[in-house]
C-alpha cells in the first residue's frame, strides 16, 4: 500500500446509514492527520489509512 499505515479496520457490513470508518478518519483529520478511507476487497473491510507516498507533501 505504498508505505501507508492502517490505522483501523472496519468491516463492510455496518448498519445501514452506520459510517464508522468515516467517522474515525474525519476525528484523526481533526487532529491533524490526513486520514482517509479506503476499501479491501480481499477482506470486505473499510481500511482507515494515512501516510505514503501520495500523502506527503
């Protein structure tokens, strides 16, 4: 994943109108970090991930 750390891990199959992974990531971007989320579809989980080499600046 290009030198990305995973920070949580969440899986697909929340409840409806349920957004946990954005949730998390939007409370890391508060405090300074540049989450975002993304999906692994070999684990049907949302990932929420920072760093990398597209993320630094």
């Amino acid at each position: 994943m290009n030198g990305r750390k995973v920070l949580e891990r969440f899986p697909a199959g929340g409840p409806r109108g349920s957004w946990p992974a954005e949730e998390f990531a939007q409370a890391r971007r508060q405090e300074g970090q540049a989450a975002e989320v993304v999906m692994d579809l070999a684990s049907d989980a949302f990932l929420v991930v920072v760093g990398g080499a597209d993320g630094v600046e």
